[in-house]
C-alpha cells in the first residue's frame, strides 16, 4: 500500500520478483499510474480516500494466494525469501505469520527491533523459530486464510501500530507467529515522512486505541499516560484517539485469554 510517494515507488517497485498488488490509498500525484508505468503486471487496486493499513486487507483479498508478502512504498524482499517463507508455511500449518530480518538503508544495518524478536521469551513449542507476540508488517508474510479470519487490520486503528490488534487476535484464537532470521527484507525508509515527535504521538494513538480494543483497563490507563506526554499541550489530540476511534474500539472491546495476557507480560507488554 502507499499514498503519494511516486518517487519511492518508481524505485523499489522494479525490485519486487513477486506478482504485486498495489493497493493506493487516494494518492493525488499519480502514485498509480506510476506503478503501471514501472510494473505493468501489477494488480492496482485504487481506493478513494485514505484508510491507512486496512489497505493491506483489500490487497490481501484481492491477491487470493495461499500466503501473502506485505511491502510499503520504500521496502522489499531480498531473491529467493519469499520462497523460503512459503516453504516454512506449507511445513508448519500452525504459523499464521513469519517475521523476517529487516536490514535498513544502503548500509544495510539491522532494525534495532531484529534483537527483541530474536531473542524473544516466549517457549517456541516445536515452532520453526522464535515465537513472537508482535511483528513488522513491512518485513512479514502472512497465511492469508488465517490473517483474513482474524479480520484483518482493524479499521480503528489505520497507521501507525497497526500489527499490535492483529497480532493479539491471531494469538488469542490459537495462531502462532514467528521469527525467521534466514528471511531477509530491505527497508530503504522515505525522506516523505512524519517527524519523530509525530510518530511518537501516533504510535501513543495506535496503542491506547488497541488497548481499548482488547487489553485489561490498567494498560489503558497506563497507555492513556503515555499519550498525554507524547501529546502534550499542542499536539494532544493527534496522540489520542478520535471520539469515533474509541467508540468503535469500546463497543467491540473483547478481552484476551488469559494466556495470552501472560505471555503478554514475559514480553514486558503487561
């Protein structure tokens, strides 16, 4: 998915050895016609205004392949991981989605987040690698059955921090997610993009959204703290969610088993 990043796609769209659906979330500099231009056998599905990350959703179901790949406008899979991941998928039919290793910009240097999921604390139970409760989606491959039946990215919650819902409600009916080190994606991340402070304040957004979604009120509370701060005095409602987020994240609000809350505190999440 991608909005109005013409340039970033005309580069890392011709790397993709894969069929690609793009899916456009209401671009107006013609992001679109672009990906025509540069992948001519592209899938481009264009939506008419911008949902955020439940795009990946409409491009999930229009790809109708067993497994699907997710890549933003400024990443893509290394030759021969996507076959790779395929392969783990049809040997392990208990694993929903597979984290690869996500090596950033030309230096090609590790995402700091590559270490937490390597070493993740939760038991593996025979899984082909780490078992994670959290996952990059830029660097991920889904079952595309399973990810569909956990209903996707949840509108309430469109971008940033989008992967936290999805990942729980995978988690909560029983899917497992894991960590593959010999899987490689490349993230080349946009000069178009948020500041840090603005990023912060969504991703503050993003998590006291889910956890009004699907957590025990004292994360909320916790998460509602830490919006605030990220906030502060002039930027407050960009770090809180909006009055129709929180209702639709309330009227559908469904606690997690308790297992999964455990295994939510080994990972420092509780």
């Amino acid at each position: 998915m991608s909005r109005d990043r013409r340039a970033d796609l005309a580069a890392s769209m011709p790397r993709h050895r894969a069929p690609v659906v793009y899916v456009d979330n209401g671009s107006s500099d013609g992001s679109p016609e672009t990906v025509g231009g540069v992948r001519p056998d592209a899938r481009v599905v264009r939506l008419p205004a911008n949902v955020g990350a439940p795009a990946r959703t409409v491009g999930v179901r229009a790809a109708g392949t067993p497994y699907v790949a997710f890549a933003d406008d400024d990443s893509w899979w290394a030759p021969g991981a996507l076959r790779t991941a395929a392969e783990l998928l049809d040997a392990h039919p208990q694993v929903a989605v597979v984290q690869a290793r996500i090596l950033v910009g030309p230096e090609e240097r590790e995402d700091p987040l590559t270490a937490q999921l390597r070493a993740s604390p939760l038991a593996a139970d025979g899984l082909p690698g780490p078992r994670l409760l959290g996952f990059v989606a830029c660097g991920a491959v889904v079952r595309r059955t399973d990810f569909l039946a956990a209903g996707g990215f949840d509108p309430a919650v469109p971008f940033p921090g989008e992967e936290e819902v999805l990942t729980l409600r995978l988690a909560a009916s029983g899917r497992a997610l894991v960590y593959a080190d010999h899987l490689v994606a490349h993230h080349h991340p946009s000069p178009s993009r948020h500041s840090p402070a603005a990023r912060r304040r969504a991703v503050a957004r993003s998590a006291l959204t889910s956890a009004l979604l699907l957590r025990p009120w004292r994360v909320v509370a916790a998460r509602s703290v830490v919006s605030v701060r990220a906030g502060g005095v002039r930027h407050l409602r960009a770090a809180l969610p909006t009055a129709r987020q929180a209702l639709s994240a309330l009227r559908r609000r469904r606690r997690l088993p308790a297992g999964v809350e455990q295994d939510l505190r080994l990972v420092g999440q509780g």
